[in-house]
C-alpha cells in the first residue's frame, strides 16, 4: 500500500483512523489501546489505529474502518463555507492522503467530491494567489495553512517561478548584450557621414 522510500507516504499511513473489530482478537488490546486492564479484544470494540493496520485488517475483513473526524459531515461544512481559512497543517497534514486512503474501502462519493472540491478550492485561494501575491510574513502564514501536500505544490511553484524570472533576466541581458554591437556599429557610420570630405587644394 505505501511506497516504501516515499517518506511522506509512510508518515500518512501512521495517522490513526477508526476501527471497528468484527471479531475478538486476542492478546492485542494493550498495544492498541494503552492503559486498557484487558488482554484481549471483543468483536464490536472501537479502536484508534494506524492506518496501515486499519486497512491491513479492513483488507483481510477482520475489521471495518472509517474516516477520521477531519473528514466528518461537520467538518466538511466547515470546510466547504470556508476552505482557504481552513488550517490543515496543524489538523489534517496529510489530509488529502489519508482521506482518499481511507476511501479506497469506504467507497464514498460524496468524500471523493468533498476532497476534490477542497483541493480545486484551496489550489485557487491560497497556492495559485500566494505565488504572484504573497512576501514577507505572509508568505509565513500561508505556508503555516497548507496541508504538507498542499505544501509541496506551493514550493514546488515558487522554484518554477524563481526559475522563470532568472531566465527573463538572462534572455534581457542575452538582447542587450547582442543590440551592443549593432548600435556601435550604427553610431560609426553616423560620424562617417557627418564628416564633410576634404577637399584637395591645387597649388
């Protein structure tokens, strides 16, 4: 399910989800949920658990999970009255990750919309305007909202603009340096011809 040298893609998978066992489980219960006096895990219990294990487990129909509260129907009205206000670094930073993980075994339209709404919106409001419009402390606090994918897409539009402006400088230069020559040249012949010819004196 992850990409074992994807980075981003482990750290997502360590996000802890809902998870229903449909069967006991034993010997489990104080590794999935410290503190508990039980050993083992009656079917029906509700746990929060990684990912990779939730859907491991979900995989193999020993247990259901479900999305965690960030993608819920009252955070998703939240969201949807005012996705760029939204900050998701500190909530959800693999929001859009996790949520489609977690689809592949929810198969929930309405969450594949509300994400894909959620990404059309945010992308407009806050990566594509902070990369022409936002400096300074700004810059800091946009970045401070973006969810680590979100991120990376912004960063990855400041290179390209970087990018873009050190080759406008350069083809400018590259133009003055080859319009040089041309007016050098143009400036000579102007003296040539303003030079009136001498004339030979007959003795």
């Amino acid at each position: 399910m992850t990409d074992y040298w994807n980075l981003d893609a482990a750290l997502a998978e360590e996000t802890t989800v809902p998870l229903r066992f449909k069967f006991g489980v034993a010997g489990v219960a104080r590794v999935l949920e410290p503190g508990s006096t039980a050993n083992d895990i009656s079917a029906g219990t509700k746990v929060e658990a990684p990912l990779w294990l939730s859907a491991a487990l979900s995989r193999r129909g020993m247990a259901s999970m479900s999305a965690p509260e960030m993608y819920s129907e009252r955070y998703r009205r939240k969201i949807n009255a005012g996705a760029e206000c939204m900050n998701l670094k500190g909530r959800a930073p693999y929001f859009y990750d996790v949520g489609n993980k977690c689809n592949e075994f929810m198969q929930d339209l309405t969450l594949s919309a509300f994400l894909s709404r959620t990404y059309a919106t945010r992308y407009r409001e806050l990566v594509s305007k902070g990369l022409s419009t936002v400096s300074g402390e700004d810059m800091l606090e946009l970045q401070s909202k973006l969810s680590l994918e979100e991120l990376s897409v912004f960063e990855a539009g400041r290179s390209s603009v970087a990018r873009a402006e050190m080759w406008s400088r350069g083809a400018r230069l590259r133009t003055a340096a080859a319009a040089a020559p041309s007016r050098k040249r143009a400036s000579a012949r102007g003296d040539a011809e303003g030079r009136e010819p001498r004339q030979r004196v007959e003795g």
